[in-house]
C-alpha cells in the first residue's frame, strides 16, 4: 500500500468513524519452472582419452552413465498488508466529527504504524511436474588400470576423483614408444616421446646415415650457435649426401648452454670385429 492510500484510509476511518484494521492480501504468481540437478544412475561403459608428456603418460577416464532430473513448477506467492474499514462505531463517528481537524482514531493510528514497518513477503512454492531420463557422464573415480611400458615394466593404479591417472615414464624406457593400457573393458595405447639428449641424438643420427650410405665410421665436427642448433658440420667421410643426411636428423636437435658457441667434435669409428 503507498503512503497516499495509507492517508486516505486513515482519513476515511476519521470521517466515518469506522475502525480501521490492517488486513493481509495473499497475490500468487507462475514464475516458470526450475530443473533438479542431475541424479547419476547405472553406468553403461567408460571411455577413456589418452595424452603423454616428455616425462609422463596419461589417462582420463568418463563414464557414461543413465541419469534422472525432476522438473518443477514453481509459484511466487506474496503476502503485503493493507488498511481496511471495520465495523461502524458511533462514538468514533461523532468524535470524528469535531475533531476530525486535529484527532485521529486509535485504530487508524496503530494500522498506519503496523502498515509503515510491513514489507510484502514473497515465498517461493515448488511443485513436481515430471521426471526424465536421460544420458549423461561423469569422472570414472577408483578405475583400476595396467600399464605396460616397451620393456615390459607394468605399472597398476587407479584413476583419481576426476578420473585421471597419471604415470611417470621410467628413466629405463626408450626414448620413443607406446604405452599398453588395459582396465575391464578397456584396451587401448599411448604413444610417448621423450626429450632425446642431444649425443643421443647425433649417435643415433650417425649409426642410421653409415647404414644407409654403407660407410664404417665418421668424426664429425659440429659447430653450435647461440640457440643451442647446429650451424656447421664438417664430416671426416661420405661426400655431401651423407653430410645431409645427418643434418637433416638433427635439423631439431638443440644443445645444452654448456656447449653453445662452440666446436665440437664427435668420433664415430668402425666398430672392431
């Protein structure tokens, strides 16, 4: 109720001499609908996704999964207070009557009072409409899984609240290869590469050149820049295809701090027999 109808049911309550009572007025509104949050069900099947680092291998598991969620009606329902006129009280009548300039009624004073500290009050009233089915996934927590690495090291453990499982590759491994991993339904691998050293690198890059170019054994020198790349090499055999060939192998390759701009040189000889 605004101040100015406030006024005119008090001055109302005066003239006539009727009581004036504070009332409650119930409104209900639809205010749409609302939806419960998700209530997992059975399990279906678990995918799973895989990923690796330089260091590590990894594995998140999802489950799929049947779910329920109720939807709601729901309803707003307002209560405000409002001044209403009570029973004719002639005596109030014929005060009100003389008076009416400066006396206000009892009554009329306490509803202005019990009407100015009311606010409305809203409430909100949800009712069940219907419930659905539907699919849905969620993290496969506790999901126990083996993996076998290339040498054959097996690793057992079981996936996280968020459905990862994380492994570190063993310092044994080869630099290059894939993971088995298998679990209940689950078979599936992952392929990892780790950070090769760079004499690794030149070693491997040389032994694959000889074979290809049916050459015993080289000395190569290798000149490394600031960025830690190969910026000349000289070899001590082969002509300017086997050259090439090791540059194009380590074209990648980048040299610890310790050995930037600098000369390097690397014996590769025959092997004894």
């Amino acid at each position: 109720m605004t101040r100015s109808q406030l006024c005119l049911a008090i001055l109302l309550g005066l003239a006539s001499g009727c009581v004036v009572l504070p009332t409650t007025k119930t409104t209900v509104k639809n205010a749409g609908t609302e939806t419960s949050p998700l209530k997992y069900g059975a399990v279906t099947g678990v995918k799973v996704q895989t990923g690796s680092s330089h260091t590590d291998v990894r594995v998140r598991a999802t489950a799929d999964r049947v779910c329920q969620r109720t939807i709601y009606a729901v309803r707003e329902i307002t209560k405000s207070k409002h001044a209403k006129l009570g029973v004719d009280d002639p005596r109030g009548r014929a005060l009100g009557l003389v008076f009416a300039p400066v006396t206000l009624p009892v009554s009329a004073i306490i509803t202005g009072f019990v009407l100015l500290g009311a606010d409305d009050e809203t409430t909100r009233q949800s009712t069940p409409v219907k419930t659905e089915t539907l699919a849905c996934t969620s993290a496969a927590d506790d999901l126990a899984l083996e993996l076998q690495f290339p040498s054959g090291h097996i690793y057992r453990g079981k996936t996280d609240e968020n459905g990862v499982l994380v492994a570190a590759i063993p310092t044994d491994e080869p630099y290059m290869g894939s993971v088995s991993v298998k679990g209940q339904t689950i078979d599936t691998q992952i392929h990892y590469e780790q950070v090769v050293p760079p004499v690794t690198a030149t070693r491997n890059a040389v032994e694959s050149c000889l074979a290809e170019h049916k050459l015993a054994g080289v000395t190569l020198k290798l000149t490394i820049d600031e960025r830690g790349k190969v910026a000349r090499m000289a070899a001590s055999a082969g002509d300017g295809n086997f050259s090439a060939c090791i540059s194009k192998r380590l074209a990648t390759t980048v040299f610890p701090p310790s050995l930037r701009n600098a000369t390097v040189v690397l014996p590769f000889e025959a092997p004894t027999t």
